[in-house]
C-alpha cells in the first residue's frame, strides 16, 4: 500500500506539472495576459512542496534550485506588470504603454529559460521517484519533520509579531515572506499536518494580499525614484502604502488572537 505521504507527492507532482506546462506555453503563445502570474504561482507552489524535503532527497535539492533561479528571473517582469496595471487604472495609458514596450520579448526570454525546460522533465519523472525512493519508514519520518518544520514556522510567525517588528519596513518584507511560505505550505501539505493548519489558511490568505498589495506600493515608489515621468504619483502612491500597512497591522493585530497561532502543542 502506497504510502499517505506518497500519494500526496505523486498526485501533487503530477497536478504541478499540467499547470506549469499550460501557463509555459499560454506565456510562449502570448495567449493569456495572467500567464506569468500563473507560471510563477505554480512554481511557488512547487518550491513549498519541495522545502521540506531538500535536506533529506537530493533530487528535490536540484530541482528546488532550478525553480528557485526561474522565479528569480521573472521578478522584475512582474513588478513590471503590476505597474502596468496602476498606470491603467489612474487613465496614464500613454505611459503605460511606454512600460509595455519589450514586454513580449522578455516573457519568451523566460519561456525559453533552459531551467524551465529542466523543471518540465525532472517533474515528468518526479511521481516515479517518490515512489521508488520513499519507503513506508522514510515516509513516516519524512512526515513527522514536514510537521516540525511547519510548527517551527508558526512559531517564528508568531513570535516576528508578538515582538512587532513589523514596524520596521525591513521586518515587513521579511514578515510578508514568512506568511506567504507558510501559506503555501499549509496547504502543500493540509492532509497530514495537524488541524490548526487549515484554520490558519484563510488568515494567512487575507494577509498575504494586504501585505502584497502594501509590497507593490513600495515598489511603485522605488521606480519613482528613478523614473522622472512617474514622480507626479509619489504624493498618491504614500498615501496608499500609509493606508494598506495600517490596514495589514490590524490583520495582524487580529491573527495574534488567533487560537492556531497561539498553541504550539
């Protein structure tokens, strides 16, 4: 009998690799404008099924490693992309057309990344893997650390807030990561990690996007330091990271009273 563990893998693998092979090739064909946004959630997903088990399979080493290095290099098209999107929506069409310039030619830069390619084959043969090389013990013990490795996680989660540090505009950004990962994981692995972890989904969810959406103001911010035509919306652009990092310390005002976050048993 296949182990829990195993099962999850495989069928996890194999729903990763349908959705990374049709977002590459949405992203190839220029058919969807969310096609990097949707390439880069399926990796991010992949990385937090990969993360718990890189100290113990080296296979899952090098392939978090290529998807690592693939995010990487979409992170500036992204942020492009977002501001894109505000540009649109305060009417500065004519400048956001001039962001959209080399846009198309950056996305097949990334679709014809060898790294991606790399990720599609290793992921073809990634459910056979797990299969092969997970025993029913190794299994057992490989969950059993996915677990710390989330109750750990949880902790620091609650311990970055308690001693808010999010404060600081540092600690923020490192603080956006730790619930984003968390996140992530919650729900790569919900099947075998205790209760509580489903229950914190939802929170970290909400979080996730107000701290996201406070992430991208300071970023609209960064390029307006460099960019002339865009200093007319620094006076708009603080107002609405003052306005969303409020709104996120509230959230995180309520997540500290959050029983799933506050047991650690």
């Amino acid at each position: 009998m296949m182990p829990k563990l195993v099962k999850l893998l495989t069928q996890a693998s194999q729903q990763l690799q349908t959705q990374l092979l049709t977002s590459h090739q949405q992203l190839t064909q220029q058919q969807n404008p969310e096609a990097l946004h949707d390439l880069r959630v399926s990796l991010r997903q992949l990385r937090s099924l990969l993360r718990p088990l890189r100290a113990d399979l080296n296979e899952v080493k090098v392939l978090d490693g290529l998807v690592k290095k693939t995010m990487a290099s979409t992170n500036r098209i992204r942020d492009r992309e977002v501001l894109i999107i505000e540009l649109k929506q305060r009417q500065m069409f004519d400048l956001a057309e001039g962001y959209q310039r080399g846009l198309q030619t950056a996305y097949l830069l990334v679709a014809q990344q060898p790294e991606l390619e790399a990720i599609h084959q290793r992921l073809i043969s990634l459910p056979s893997y797990w299969q092969n090389s997970i025993s029913a013990p190794t299994a057992q013990h490989l969950e059993q650390d996915i677990c710390q490795q989330w109750q750990q996680q949880s902790q620091k989660l609650f311990k970055l807030i308690e001693k808010k540090q999010q404060q600081k505009t540092q600690d923020k950004h490192r603080l956006r990561i730790l619930i984003k990962q968390l996140r992530y994981n919650s729900e790569a692995y919900q099947s075998i990690l205790p209760k509580r972890a489903s229950a914190q989904t939802q929170h970290l969810k909400n979080l996730q996007a107000l701290l996201g959406t406070w992430h991208d103001y300071v970023i609209f911010l960064a390029h307006a330091e460099q960019q002339t035509e865009l200093q007319v919306l620094i006076p708009i652009w603080q107002q609405q990271l003052q306005h969303w990092e409020h709104a996120s310390d509230q959230a995180l005002k309520q997540l500290k009273r959050d029983k799933s976050f506050t047991r650690f048993e």
